[in-house]
C-alpha cells in the first residue's frame, strides 16, 4: 500500500539542510551530513509512578518519512510522541534525533536544532490575530514569552522583514492568507487547526510532530488537512499521531500501533490494520 502523492525526499536532501554547527553523536562517529535516521528511540519505558505508559519502544523514523502512530486511548501515544520530541524525557532507554542523543538536551535547544511540534491543543492566542500568532510563532523558541513584547522587541524590528515574508508563505501555505487580519478566535475549529500547523512552520523545522492535528475535523476540514500536510512534507520528516484512520492511511507510508505501551507492529497502514492483535485492541477499545 503506497499512499498517492509525490515521494518521500531523499535523506541527503534533508541532511544537507542541517544547520552548521549541529555535531554529529560522539559516540556513533557518524559524520554531519550522513544523517540516518531522523528519530530514534531505544528501549524507552516511560513510567509515572506505577503507571507503565511505555513499557520499552524501539523505533526509528527515517529523514523525508511522513510516519504515523496509531492505538486505542491510553496506549501511550502521546507519551510517546512528548517522548520523542524532547519535552518528556524517558525513564530508560534513549532517543536520538537526527542521529543526536537528547535525552540531556532541553526542548527549547531541540527546537532550535530545526524540531517542532503541534499539541492536541496547541494554544493558539485567541484575541491575536492570524498573522499575529504566526509571528509569535516564529519567536516561540526565544526566551520571550508575551506576545505584545514581542511584537514590539528590537530582535522582532530587526528581523522583520525575514519575519513577514515567512509569514507569508506560511498564510499562503495553509491557505488563511484572507483571513490572516482576522482574531484567531472567530476562525473555524479546522482553521485553527491549520494555524496551530502554521505557527510550528514559522521556523522552518526540518522534523515536525503533531499530536492529534486532525481531532475534532469534519470530514471535509480533515480532507483539507491532509492536502496541507502533503504540501508541507518535501524536505521535512513529519510525525503524526492521530485516530483518525482516512488521515494515516492518505498520508503515511507506514505507521506504528501502540498497545498498552507496546509498539505492536510497524508497517503500511493497510496491513497493520489486519494485524490480529491491532484488531482486537481496537474491537476491545469501548471509547473509541
Ligand atoms: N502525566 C501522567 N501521569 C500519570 N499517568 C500518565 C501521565 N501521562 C500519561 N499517563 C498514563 O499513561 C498511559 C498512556 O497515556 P497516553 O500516552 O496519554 O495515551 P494515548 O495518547 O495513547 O491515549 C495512560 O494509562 C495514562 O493514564
Ligand atoms: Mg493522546
């Protein structure tokens, strides 16, 4: 099963865009530029008090690849995936992003290694407007963190210019060009949906997680979801964690099942969702 659109982009092409400076994991000798894998998880177990919400995941992410990650609630998918990105840090095991250890490195030093992330409910400031929240975005990973500072900061005066023209792309990438003047709080929840996509875009990230982008959609906005993802993807490695099967199927080549903390299977979507043991999480799942 291949899902239609253009094809993943090469990893050197995706190597090659890795910002000067970025060293390369001491200890696997790997050269900058020869990135092979943009996440990497090794024996992770995640535990909360008694609660395992992983009990030991390897998995590795390849540079270009839209990959999903799928299971009934409380399989430990968004642990997973705030495990992965940086912001929760596992209780074993480690990860490696673009072939770097960074279970010692913060997440606002991984953001500015080109990662970013959509949350489930990515706040999006509601009296703001489109624009407004885009350019907020772009200072996300400095040390500021009130909008109106911001907007009215030296650093943003200076970088103005590279500010709004990135803004614009992004307006003209996620199609709210129109409505970019408008409070972020009177849009759509499927348009907000694509801002909160937008704000993580505004620093150009090379690997972006989102958490759930298309909860909540109607048909129709998750559809127009999954166009944006498409025309987001050249040169960038996306991690996707969703529910919603039509999303994973359209726009993953292959995707992971979680069960109870358990990375169940890897695969094309429309052969994990045979596997009799994703069956029978699903079909036991009554919150589905
Ligand atoms: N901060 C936390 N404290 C305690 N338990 C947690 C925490 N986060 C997640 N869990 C537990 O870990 C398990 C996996 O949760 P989660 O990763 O949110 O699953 P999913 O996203 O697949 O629904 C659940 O049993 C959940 O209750
Ligand atoms: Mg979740």
């Amino acid at each position: 099963m291949h899902r239609p659109g253009p094809e993943a982009a090469p990893a050197t092409a995706v190597a090659g865009s890795a910002p000067a400076g970025v060293a390369p994991a001491a200890s696997t000798g790997v050269a900058a530029g020869a990135v092979v894998s943009a996440v990497r998880a090794r024996g992770v177990v995640k535990r909360y008090g008694g609660v395992v919400a992983l009990a030991g995941v390897d998995l590795e992410i390849g540079t270009g690849e839209v990959f999903g990650i799928i299971g009934p609630n409380g399989a430990g998918k968004s642990t997973l995936f705030d495990v992965l990105c940086g912001i929760t840090k596992p209780t074993e095991g480690e990860v490696f992003l673009f072939d770097r250890p960074v279970n010692d490195v913060p997440p606002h030093e991984i953001a500015r290694q080109g990662v970013a992330r959509s949350f489930q409910r990515t706040a999006v400031f509601g009296e703001a407007t489109v624009r407004e929240n885009l350019l907020f975005g772009r200072h996300a990973a400095s040390s500021h963190s009130v909008l109106g500072r911001i907007l009215h900061s030296a650093a943003w005066r200076r970088d103005r210019d590279a500010f709004e023209a990135k803004a614009r792309e992004v307006l003209e990438l996620t199609g709210l060009t129109e409505d970019q003047h408008r409070p972020a709080n009177v849009l759509a929840y499927g348009v907000q949906r694509r801002l909160a996509v937008g704000i993580a875009l505004m620093n150009d990230p090379r690997l972006l997680f989102l958490d759930e982008p298309a909860a909540g959609m109607n048909g129709k906005e998750s559809a127009d979801f999954v166009e944006l993802v498409r025309a987001i993807e050249p040169g960038r490695t996306i991690v996707i964690v969703e529910h919603d099967m039509t999303v994973i199927s359209a726009l993953c080549r292959r995707t992971l099942v979680m069960v109870d903390g358990r990375p169940v299977t890897v695969g094309p979507p429309g052969e994990v969702f045979r596997h009799p043991e994703v069956i029978e999480a699903y079909l036991g799942a009554d919150d589905e």
